[in-house]
C-alpha cells in the first residue's frame, strides 16, 4: 500500500505549493477536466520507484488568535486516515500560537509528524528552525518548497519508515482477473448492490475475502456474458459489505483516501450514483480522481425505480451536460434494489476490461494509423506538415498508442482528438480511455 501523507498548516505556509511540487504528474494521461480537478486535494506522487499519495488537509483557522479547535474535521479526519504527517510552518513569519496549538494536537497523535520549516529559502537554516524547536517535535527539516529546496531530503526521510513495495507481496497477481472496485458517496446503495451481485445465480463466492487496509477484497467466479465461459473476479468493496447482519451500522463518512486506494487497487471502476440526488460535486470529484488515473470506468445510476419521468429527464439531462467532457463514459442506470439493471453491468464491466487491455499488433496497429491518417491527413503549421509513420500499442488500462513520425509537436489538439476518437471507434474500446503518446523522431 502506498503510503499516505497529510499536509497540515495555516494559510499561507506553502501547502499548495509543496503539494504541487509532490504530485507533479509525471506523465498526465488525460487533459484537465474542467470542474473536476479544480481545487485538487489529493494526489500521487512518486519519489524514485516510491509512490505515495499526499492530502492537503487544508482547513485550519483562520484567526491566529482565541482558536478553540484548530483543525476543522475534515482536516481531523484527513490527518486520522493518514499514516504520516508533515506539518508545515512559514520560516518567515515565525512561530505563531496557531502553530502552538496544531503541534499540540499533532503530538497525541500516534503517528510519526514530521515539521517543515518552509520558505527558508535565502535563511540561514539553523536560525530559521531554531524558532521552532519548542514545539516538541523532533524531527525538523528547513526547506523551500517553491524552489524545491530539502523537499527530496525531506521525503526521502518521511519514507524511509514504510517498508519498500515487495513485489512478491501477498499472492501472484493473476492477469485474467478482472479487479472492480465499487465507489460511490454514503447511502447511494453500494452495499445493497454488492448484495445484489454476490446473491446472483451465476455467480459463485468464494469464503476467503482478503481486507486490505480500509476494504474488503472479495474473490468469486462468474460466467460470462456469451455464457460460454467463466471469468475471476475481485470485487474490491469500498463500503464494507454489511450483510453479515450486522446490527449497528454507523453513519460512514466519506473517505477519499479509502476511494483511491480503492481505485489503485482495480482495474475496473464502478462509480454509484444516487439518482435521487442527481450528479452532486462530490461525485464529480471523485469522477476527476478516477479519470486522472486512467482506469476503465462504468457509472451506475442507482435507485431508478419509482422515479416520476420528470426527474428520470432531469437527471440525464445533468448527467449529459457534467460529463460532456468525456464523451466515451457511459452510464448505465439501475435499481440494486429490485435487481433491475444489474445483471447487465457485468456485460459493460467486461467491456470495459477488455477494452482496457485489449492486444493489437503493430503491423495492425500502423494499417489503421496509415487509413486514418490517409483520409484525414494531418494539418499544415506554417512550412510544415507531421508526418505519422508508424503505430504500436505501448501499455494497457489505459490502452496506449505510442505514435512514431516527425514534427509531431506540431500536430494541434483538434487533430489529436481526431485521431483519438478514430482510434477509439476502430479498436471498438468502450468504457475505457484512450491515450495517445506522440514521438517524434527528429
Ligand atoms: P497555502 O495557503 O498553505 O496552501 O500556501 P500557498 O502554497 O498558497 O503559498 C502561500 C504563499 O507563499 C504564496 O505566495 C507562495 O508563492 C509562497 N511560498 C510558498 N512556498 C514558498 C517558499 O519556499 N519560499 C517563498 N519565499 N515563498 C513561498
Ligand atoms: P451504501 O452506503 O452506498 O452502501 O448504501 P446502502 O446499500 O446501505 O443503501 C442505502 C439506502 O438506499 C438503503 O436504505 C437501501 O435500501 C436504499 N437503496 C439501495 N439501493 C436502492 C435502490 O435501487 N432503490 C431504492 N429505492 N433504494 C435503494
């Protein structure tokens, strides 16, 4: 499991400016989705072959006098679900009481907190920590996280406590089980349609659930949709599967951290939405999180039944608009409840499966990039035209194909949503993106 990192500090110390120094993406799969990923609070990052996800639990008072509670709760639980945290304070500014008060806080917790001392950039480093030393912790790194200065030193220290991934770790991955993750806000029916799924005929559980950290991972056998075969499954529960009568069932919050760790996890994602409530922001949040990784997604609108035709319209007509900026999502609508609809997800589960890892030769591959291309060949940009000589397929969930010509930088995003989308329609994927890699060889 990757490790989990927690920025906690008042305004203005610098956490969004270390965050996006810790997450900077690498290799952006999709482009920016537009009111997904605005105010991003979670992110992956990587240190060599380390990743890790880092939290900006934003939320502390404002005020740096008179506060009673300086963490908010969902600063609380940001800082409760993560396994390390890294509290940041402005080198400039001093020590103020609201520092005071978050490191006493910080120092009940039983796990490890780590205090950046930012902005020392142009400090002399020992004067700026010296201010701090009384805040009771010990470990103390002065860094500048706009130039990114002890930034690496810093994470290389904060990792060093995890154990490095084993490859070998719990048992062998095997390629042709399809992992599913079921996402979705509390009370949108994630329970009562795992129920749903794991009671069906054609499908055969087995006892051993393995948990990871925050949910359950459970294995079973199911065949498939030409009924000619059968395919493993993991169904990776993010809500806790309930029906071992369990009495008390406590008001769940909503974790992200355990949604994305989830969505590590799979393959295949399964977002469930409530239709009543229609598309709220935090679905599409957690939509933007699934999209940024580039998994296959299938979306589930649940509770369908006894819905007047009015709402039935005003709930597509909100589904189409927020999610026009992914046009290849499709969203199939359910009731977990009665049944309806559910035997049929695992038709575009696996769909999207194979889409996500679907094999294609090059020689195939470059026939279709050369009929595309032929019909619709690439614009001029001032004396220069691409060329696009040859295609190959470079990696899977997403399918990626690796494109090889020349002057390919100049190709315009018009052009490259063509080719995408020509892709996309010749090699049939369906519910799965597709991301092109544009190579230039001169
Ligand atoms: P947040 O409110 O804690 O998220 O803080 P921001 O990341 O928005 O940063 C607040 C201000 O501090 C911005 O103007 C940043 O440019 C500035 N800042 C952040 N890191 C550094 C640093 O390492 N050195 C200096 N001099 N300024 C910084
Ligand atoms: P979870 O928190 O996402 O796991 O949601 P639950 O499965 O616990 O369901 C929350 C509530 O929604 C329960 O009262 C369910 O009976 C109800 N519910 C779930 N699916 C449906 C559905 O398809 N139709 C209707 N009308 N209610 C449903």
């Amino acid at each position: 499991m990757k490790p989990v990192i927690a920025l906690v500090g008042r305004p203005n110390v610098g956490k969004s400016t270390l965050f996006n120094r810790l997450t900077r993406t690498r290799d952006a799969i999709v482009a920016d989705f537009p009111g997904l990923t605005r105010d991003r609070q979670y992110g992956d990052g990587r240190l060599g072959d380390r990743p890790y996800t880092v939290v900006d639990t934003g939320g502390i008072g404002e005020s740096e006098e008179g506060i009673d509670r300086p963490m908010t709760d969902q600063a609380l639980q940001a800082v409760g679900e993560a396994d390390v945290v890294l509290f940041l304070v402005d080198g400039r500014a001093g020590l103020t009481a609201a520092d005071e008060q978050v490191a006493s806080e910080l120092r009940k917790l039983p796990k490890p907190v780590y205090l950046a001392v930012n902005k020392t950039d142009g400090l002399d480093p020992d004067t700026a920590l010296a201010d701090f030393y009384g805040l009771g912790l010990t470990e103390l790194f002065p860094i500048a996280a706009a130039h990114g200065r002890g930034v690496r030193g810093m994470i290389t220290e904060v990792l060093k406590a995890f154990p490095e991934a084993d490859e070998d770790d719990g048992e062998p991955a095997d390629p042709d089980t399809v992992r599913v993750a079921v996402l979705g806000r509390p009370n949108v029916g994630k329970s009562t349609l795992i129920n749903r799924i794991l009671g069906e005929e054609r499908v055969v559980v087995f006892d051993q659930a393995g948990t990871t950290r925050d949910t359950i991972e459970v294995p079973f056998v199911r065949q498939d949709r030409n009924g000619d075969g059968e395919r493993n499954y993991v169904l990776i529960d993010t809500a806790g599967i309930r029906r071992r009568g369990k009495v008390h069932e406590t008001i769940e919050k909503f974790s992200v951290i355990k949604a994305l760790q989830a969505v590590d996890a799979a393959q295949v994602v399964m977002v469930v939405i409530d239709a009543r409530d229609g598309i709220t922001d935090q679905d599409l949040h957690l939509l933007g999180y699934v999209l940024e990784t580039g998994r296959a997604l299938v979306i589930a609108v649940n509770k369908w039944d006894g819905l007047e035709a009015d709402h039935r319209q005003w709930v597509k007509r909100e589904l189409e608009r927020r999610l026009h900026f992914a046009p290849w999502v499709k969203v199939h609508f359910i009731s977990a409840l009665h049944g309806t609809g559910v035997g049929d997800l695992f038709g575009f589960i696996e769909r999207a499966w194979d889409s996500a890892f679907i094999k294609l030769g090059s020689n195939a591959l470059t026939r279709m990039l050369q009929d595309i291309t032929h019909s619709h060949p690439p614009p001029r940009a001032g004396r220069f035209r691409a060329k696009l000589r040859y295609a190959h397929l470079g990696g899977s969930n997403p399918p990626t194909v690796v494109i090889h010509g020349n002057r390919t930088e100049s190709l315009p995003n018009s052009y490259q949503r063509y080719l995408e989308n020509k892709f996309r329609e010749l090699l049939k994927i369906e519910g799965s993106p597709i991301r092109l890699e544009l190579k230039s060889g001169d």
